[in-house]
C-alpha cells in the first residue's frame, strides 16, 4: 500500500513537472514570438516612414513638373512581411490588406518612374505621345501611395 501511494505520488509529482514545463515553455516562446513580431512592425513603420519623405520630397514635386524621378520607393521589409508566416499568423487580415495594397501601389510607382525615365531618353516621337498617359496615371497612383503609406503607419 505504502508502495502505491508512493508511485502515485511520483506520477502526480512528474505530472505535474512535465505541465508546468511545457507550460512555461510555451510562454517563453510566445514572448519571443511577440519580440520578433513587434521587431518586424516597427521595421514596417519605419520602411512606411522613409516612403512617406521620399513621396512627399521627391515624386509629388517632380512629378508635377513631369521631371524625372530616379528615386524609388522601398518595399523589401513588407515583402519580407507577407512572407514571413510568424508575422501573418499574428497579424489582422487588415493589416495584411493594407500591406498588400502599400506594395502593388508603391511598385506601380516605380514602374511608372521606370517608363517615365525610358520615354524622356527614347528618340522616337511616338513614344512622346504616351507621356500624358503616364504622368496622368502616375499621379492618380501617387495619391494611392500616399493613402497606402498612412494605412500603414496608422495600423499598429
């Protein structure tokens, strides 16, 4: 009997030990996951930040004033976010949205800027004419840029 109660009170003990383990790894882990989570925002809201001068400083000025832009927005840190599946099970489907909609906006601007710079070199007269089209196209993008870029400062 003595025996029994004894085995019982190892298997309640190892139990016991074996939870509290797991318990506590699981919350060291989640506090790690958290560190790298909060780690890949503020990269998020600093690349938004940086985008936001180079917007405001570079592609709304020249632009306007169909001048070539040879700067170019940045949008490495959310790729590397959509793709990063720590982040995209602890992200809000907005948050996911919105950092699809600041990539396809953002790249479409350097696409724009790309064509804009390949047409102001280019000696054919007939490509001359698509130039409205692009700097048209162009600054309807930029206010998606902007709209895109706060989105993502905004979401916390």
């Amino acid at each position: 009997m003595k025996l029994m109660v004894e085995l019982l009170m190892n298997l309640i003990g190892t139990t016991f030990g074996v939870w509290l383990g797991l318990f506590l790894s699981r919350r060291q882990e989640n506090r790690s996951d958290d560190a790298v989570n909060k780690a890949i925002v503020d990269s998020l809201h600093a690349e938004a930040e940086a985008n936001e001068e180079a917007l405001d400083r570079s592609f709304k000025v020249y632009v306007a004033t169909r001048d070539l832009v040879f700067n170019e927005f940045r949008v490495e840190v959310a790729l590397n976010s959509l793709a990063n599946p720590l982040f995209l099970r602890k992200a809000k489907p907005s948050r996911i949205k919105a950092l699809n909609k600041y990539v396809r906006h953002l790249s479409l601007a350097n696409n724009y800027g790309l064509m804009a710079r390949q047409l102001a070199t280019s000696t054919r007269t007939a490509a001359r004419s698509w130039e409205d089209g692009v700097y048209g196209g162009w600054k309807r993008n930029l206010q998606d840029c902007k709209t895109s870029i706060g989105e993502i400062r905004a979401n916390q």
